[in-house]
C-alpha cells in the first residue's frame, strides 16, 4: 500500500456569495456504488440568495426501490418515469459552475457521482457544501442537526420529509438562515474540493472473507496448524498464490498481506531471499516453514476457537432516516448511568510520545448521566515508559461551576491553553475549539487580543474572563450564547448536552435492548489551518490489534474499507468524519481505532486541542464529546476508538500522540506500506 497527499480545498474564505445548487436525492439504498437513485431535485440560487432555477423528477432505476416505507416510491410509481442517463444532461446543467449543496452532501455527491459514471459521463462539481457540517460549526440550540429538527429551529416550513423537491425547498431555506448566522460567528465555510470519481479507487473490491478463529499463536516447530493462525506467504510458489491463500482460507487459517509479531508463521521457499517479510519475521522470531510443509499440514488443521460476537445483530443496517441524504428519525436511546467496568487491552502501536492516563474517574457530564470512566490505553511497545501526567480530577459533586457552559479559550501558548481547557473540564465544563452559538463564556489569555474572533464576542453576548476566572468561575455570571437582538426572537435553551469525557474517559454505546445501534461517527474538528493539511484515519483491527489485511486500513487514498462497514466522510477542511456499521463488522474485528495524521512540517502543537465527537446516526445528537490537547511535538495522533468489551461496544476518548508519521503509524498496526 502507498500512501499519496490527499487535496482539499483549504481556503476558508469568508464571502458567503456563490452560485449554488441545492440537491436531494432518494436512493434504493445507502451504498452508492451498489443502490441507484429513484429521485433527484436541484434549486438553483444565486449570490443574493434568490432562486434561479428549479428541477425534479423520479427515476426508473431498474431495481428494486428498497425501503418503500420510508421514501414511498414503489415500483409501479417509478415504472414509466425517465432513467438517469435520460436526464442526466438537464441535472449536468443546474450543476455546471455551482457549488453543489446537501444535507449531509457526501452521500447525495457519491450518488450522482456513480450514476453519472454508469452514464459514462462527468459529474460537473468542483465543489460542495454540506449543511450538515456547517450546522455543527454554527451548533444552534436545536434537538439535533436533522433536516426536519433544522427546519423548525430555522421557522422553515416542511410539508413532506423524504420527498427530493420538498427537501430541496427546505434546504434553500436552512442555508440562508445557517449562512446568516455563520456571518454573524465569522465562520468560513466548509468548502470541500470535488476530485473526479470515476477512479476505480472509489470502487472498493470485494472484502476478503473474516476469519471466524481466534489466533491461537505461534506455530510450533514439528507442530500442527490450529483453525485462526495468522500466515504470511512470501516469495516463488509452485502453488499458485489464490490457490494457496483459497486453500488456507477453507481449513480455517487467517491469511495476511504482511508480518507482525502475531503472525504464527512464514510461508516461503526462499527464507533467505531478504524480502520485506522475511526480515520482518526475523527481527520478531516468526517461525518459517517451506510451501511442501504447509501443504502437508494444511490436511490435518486442528479446531480452532471461534470469536464471539457482541450484542444482537441488527437485522436491517440501513439508516432509519431512509435512503435520503436528509436525515429523519432515529431512536436513540438515554445513555447509561451505570458505572463503566475496565477496558480492553491498549492498541500496539510503536513509541508513544505521551501516553494517555490510566487512573480511573468517574466526572458528572453537564446536564447528563454521570459517566466518564478514565481508561485509556498505554503502549506495550514503548521501548521507555512515557511520561504520564494524572488524569484530571472531577469537581466534587454540588461544585461544578461550570456545568453546562462551554468555554473558549483564546491566545496564550499551547501549554496554557492546553491547562485552561483542562480546567474547564474539571470545573463540569466543555471546552470549545471554535466559536459558536454553544459556546456560553470565553477566557482571554496572553496574546489573545489579536485573535480576530475577540470582535464577535460583544456583539453575541459572551462574557469574556481572564486566566484567574478559571479559579473561580461562579463569582460570575454565565453568558447565554445566544443574546437576542433587536427584533430577534430568543432561541430555547438546547434540550440537551453531550456527555463531556476527559483524555482517556470511556462510555457505553446505548441501543434499543442493550445492543448498540448501527451506524455510529467519530467526527474530529480543529480550528482552520492555513500552514498544513489534517488527515483523520481508521484501522479495523483484530484481538492482536492488527488489521486483518492492508484494505482494513482507511484513509484519503481509500476512504472506504471493502466491506464498506467503515468509511471517511470529508466534511470541510477543519472537520472528518469516520462513519461505523458497528452492526455488520465480523465478530473478528474487535476495535476502530481512529487517528490523525499531519501532513507537512507542522506538528499538534502548532494546530491545538482537536474535538472528537460520538454521534449515532445521520444528524443526531451526540452522545459524548472530547476535547484533546494531549500532543505538542507530535505528528500522528490516535484521537479515539469503538471498541467491544464483552456483549457491548464502547466509546473511548484517548489522544495519545506519536512523533513518527502515518506510514509509521500504519505499519505498526500491521499494515504493509511501500517504503
């Protein structure tokens, strides 16, 4: 595998004046490279905000339309209406020299991107908003960032959720109203560059089958096989290789792409021949054998153990919002108020700059359940300990001044401001990154006068503190966030906060009877960089927390694994997501470990505190919230993981920083990377 320099527009202007074309889609399903499009609308508006131009109509894809129930578009609807390569001129159009918007616009461009592809045409976006993502930057006091929960905030009228011309109308009116307010909050706009996507890359292939086996270990010399082994084949065989990979797989073994200290053994005729592998399994003591060796003991394999998987899988993984880029409703359930029980093992990663802290703590979340269990993980692999520093210690209970509020911190160097966002979460707050409509109070530290954003704090509202506040905040009072105007409604109070975890805090995924719901995000934000390029990461990783093969590894090279269980959603040039069917992965994948890598001379000391967020669904509320100062000369950080501990999954907030690069990063996770 090679890593190449991904390219995103990382401008961040500040003029809101743009042609755009607002589009919806209903789809058959949610994968874009399987499922078609059964409707399509595009508005039109101009750079004063007045539509332009207006088109919908419904397609005959030519399948099954999947979830009627929630779209309504049966077969007999879509039986005589025109198919896309029929209309797709008039669609290329309304898209030519617009910036192309949506509501979670990844999943509506990746549509329109395949089917103008199997029309064999060229889908003519440069660029994309996606509200979605602008509504998080702007964070309303609204239940969620749905379309119809926007909608309602906003004052836009829906007449009929999960039609495409309806939404699309819809749309028009959240944009202006979200582009208004991001006006008022000085926020650039989440403008994400559109690459072509006919490349064959965005086409993951077919998922090598799980093995179902534990690994039982190493291969004993004179030894048998055992079901789950890990085997790395190298070198000339007489066997053709999907031969012999296809015979390992059927006797239960775990065929790799690369060798790791977990691997059981190396199949090679030619151990001396100075391969990649071969001095891999060296340096590690991995047991080689010849391929007539392995094919003797390939016929007597002994019974392995299977893996376990957790919780009930869900019976339909589609989003229950529909296959809409809109969003609708999903049950989320009350998080849990039960203390945490302790963790998985930490991931094997090498030399870490700073590991997390593995004190444990229990820190009341504002306005939500009280859990925040401190666990996270270290580095087996650290050839020194690293350095700890404790975890934050929770205000007692009844002294929590600061629960609630969400605090921004301007100026000062990356240690002070890193101790003044650690304080607030210790005072029972949240520490802000950017400026919102969430956040209730700012503190000024050294140098923090010339933060351009200082202008905007009187105009909404906010209160702004010195260093001392943080010693003690309740002897002033809190700023609303959302201070009306003249002729400006007042905003109700949000209904609800995210649990707020400290570095290393760990929560429970709820879900309807105890098993988790399907789709969860782990979305990373940062405040705008002009100097360097973030790029956020996943691995899939097994018990040996290794990738089962190098496609389990997902970044912007191959923003989707081949399962298509784990994908990267680019947001805007501040924000990434990492979207998970915990629900479909194989009992084999035991944790997502997601990370971010950047990409030139600058290290995590220059960007900051990074956020990540836990959020189930399309939309929906969050369920808990990080902010992570825990890197300064770092290049790789590993933000945060979904992991199972028993019948359940778990969020984990860890921010644990490494000086080497991603490639580093990768291949200590097993991954095989071209030098």
């Amino acid at each position: 595998m090679t890593l190449r320099s991904s390219s995103r527009d990382v401008s961040g202007p500040r003029d809101y004046a743009f042609d755009w074309a607002l589009v919806d889609v209903e789809t058959s399903g949610v994968i874009a490279r399987r499922d078609r499009v059964l409707s399509v609308a595009v508005v039109t508006i101009g750079p004063d905000g007045e539509q332009t131009g207006e088109f919908s109509t419904l397609l005959n894809p030519g399948c099954d339309p999947g979830p009627v129930h929630v779209h309504g578009l049966t077969a007999e609807r879509l039986l005589g209406a025109p198919t896309f390569e029929q209309v797709a001129g008039q669609i290329g159009a309304l898209l030519q020299g617009r910036v192309l918007v949506a509501h979670n616009a990844q999943f509506d461009y990746d549509f329109l991107a395949h089917e103008f592809a199997r029309a064999r045409l060229r889908l003519p976006v440069s660029q994309r908003l996606c509200t979605l993502a602008l509504n998080r930057q702007v964070d309303p006091p609204a239940a969620d960032m749905k379309l119809g929960t926007l909608a309602a905030h906003y004052g836009v009228e829906q007449t009929r959720a999960h039609d495409a011309l309806d939404d699309t109308r819809v749309l028009a009116g959240i944009l202006r109203a979200t582009l208004r307010e991001a006006a008022r909050l000085d926020l650039p706009l989440p403008l994400v560059a559109c690459p072509p996507r006919q490349d064959t890359q965005f086409a993951p292939q077919p998922p090598k089958t799980p093995c179902v086996y534990r690994n039982p270990g190493r291969a004993e010399v004179g030894g048998p096989l055992v079901q789950g082994m890990k085997i790395a084949i190298t070198g000339e065989t007489a066997t053709s290789r999907t031969e012999l990979v296809a015979r390992s797989v059927a006797a239960g073994l775990n065929v790799m792409s690369s060798v790791s200290r977990h691997t059981s053994a190396l199949v090679t005729n030619e151990a001396g021949s100075g391969s990649a592998k071969a001095r891999r399994a060296a340096a590690e003591g991995v047991p080689v054998m010849d391929e007539h060796t392995f094919l003797r003991l390939l016929h007597d394999v002994r019974p392995g153990t299977p893996h376990q998987a957790a919780g009930a899988k869900v019976a339909d993984t589609r989003r229950s919002s529909g296959a809409s880029a809109s969003g609708g409703s999903e049950t989320i359930a009350p998080a849990p108020e039960a203390a945490v029980p302790e963790a998985n093992a930490p991931a094997a990663v090498p030399e870490p700059r700073r590991a997390a802290p593995e004190t444990r703590a229990t820190a009341p979340a504002p306005d939500g359940p009280a859990l925040a269990a401190v666990d996270a993980p270290s580095s087996p692999e650290a050839a020194v300990p690293a350095p700890r520093r404790p975890a934050p210690a929770p205000a007692p209970e009844g002294r929590r001044p600061l629960a609630g509020r969400r605090v921004l911190v301007l100026g000062g160097t990356h240690p002070a401001a890193s101790a003044a966002r650690t304080r607030v979460v210790e005072l029972g707050g949240s520490a802000a990154i950017n400026l919102s409509r969430s956040v209730t109070d700012a503190v000024l530290l050294s140098g923090g006068e010339a933060d351009r954003r200082i202008r905007r704090l009187p105009e909404l509202g906010l209160p702004v503190h010195d260093e001392h506040w943080l010693t003690a905040p309740e002897d002033a009072p809190a700023g609303t966030g959302t201070t009306p105007k003249a002729g400006r409604p007042s905003t109700p109070e949000r209904p609800r906060t995210p649990l707020v975890l400290p570095r290393g805090g760990v929560v429970d995924l709820p879900g309807p009877q105890g098993a988790p719901a399907s789709l969860w995000h782990i979305t990373a934000a940062w405040a705008p960089q002009d100097a360097c390029e973030i790029d956020v990461v996943a691995f899939v990783l097994d018990d040996d927390e290794q990738v089962t093969f190098d496609e389990d590894f997902v970044f912007y090279g191959a923003p989707e694994n081949p399962a298509g269980t784990v994908r990267l959603l680019t947001d805007g040039p501040a924000e990434q997501t990492i979207a998970v069917d915990l629900a479909s992965l194989p009992p084999a994948s035991r944790k997502v470990a997601v990370a971010a890598a950047i990409d030139g001379e600058a290290n995590f000391g220059d960007v900051g505190a990074v956020q990540v967020t836990a959020v189930p669904g399309t939309g929906a509320a969050p369920l808990a919230r990080a902010t992570l100062d825990a890197a300064t000369t770092e290049r790789t950080l590993l933000l945060a993981e979904f992991y199972r501990r028993g019948p359940v999954w778990r969020f984990r907030a860890v921010g644990q920083g490494y000086d080497h690069g991603l490639a580093d990063l990768a291949r200590g996770y097993g991954v095989d990377i071209a030098d």
